[in-house]
C-alpha cells in the first residue's frame, strides 16, 4: 500500500485499504463475516470505480440512494421475519463508512432516517 505523502492521499485510496483490509484481516472470524465481507467488498469496488468517474455530488446521491433500497429490503426481510442478510448488511457498512468521510454530517443529517 505504500507510504506516501497524506496530501497526496485521495478517497480512492482509502476505498483501496479498505478493500486490503477485508481481503486480508485476521483480527475477526473470516468464516462467520463471510457473508458480511461479500457486501463489502461488493460495495467497496463499485465505490472505487464510481470515485474515479463521478463527480461528488453524483457519487453522494447514488450512494444515499442505494442505501435508501437497502434498508427497504432490509426491512421487508424483517417484516416477513427473516433475519437480514448478512451480505446486505456488510454492502450497507461499508456506503456509510466511504460517505461519512465525505460528508461527516450525515451522520446526523441523512443516516438517521435510516433507523426510523
């Protein structure tokens, strides 16, 4: 991965390590978040090749759009009491993590009427 300049650091970057990280952790069971790391890692390379294509506020809107039909099915899964898939879960994490480094605020201004 590098160690270069944290100026010269971009979000693509970080899309990068993330996708490192959960292709080569050892911290956690990899078994049982397998499932969980398919999302991610399904949701890290479409961010990572949208980043290098899209303008900012495209790339938000997509993304806060996709976690809108995320939580939908979530939901659905739960209303016909199956448990949520561990993979859509996995694919949800990984959208909040990429756009709260973009937008710290949606934290409190847009995830929250995700959890209604």
């Amino acid at each position: 991965m590098g160690d270069k300049k944290l100026i010269t650091f971009s979000l693509a970057d970080i899309i990068k390590k993330r996708i490192h990280f959960v292709e080569t952790q050892a911290i956690y069971d990899r078994i049982y978040y397998k499932d969980a790391d398919e999302g991610s890692f399904l949701a890290l390379h479409e961010m990572l090749e949208d980043v290098e294509e899209m303008h900012e506020e495209e790339f938000l809107n997509k993304y806060v759009l996709m976690l809108e039909k995320s939580f939908n099915q979530i939901a659905e899964e739960q209303m016909d009491d199956d448990e949520p898939s561990m993979k859509l879960s996995g694919y949800t994490q990984a959208i909040f993590e990429i756009l709260e480094y973009i937008r710290p605020e949606y934290r409190y201004t847009v995830f929250p009427r995700f959890f209604k």
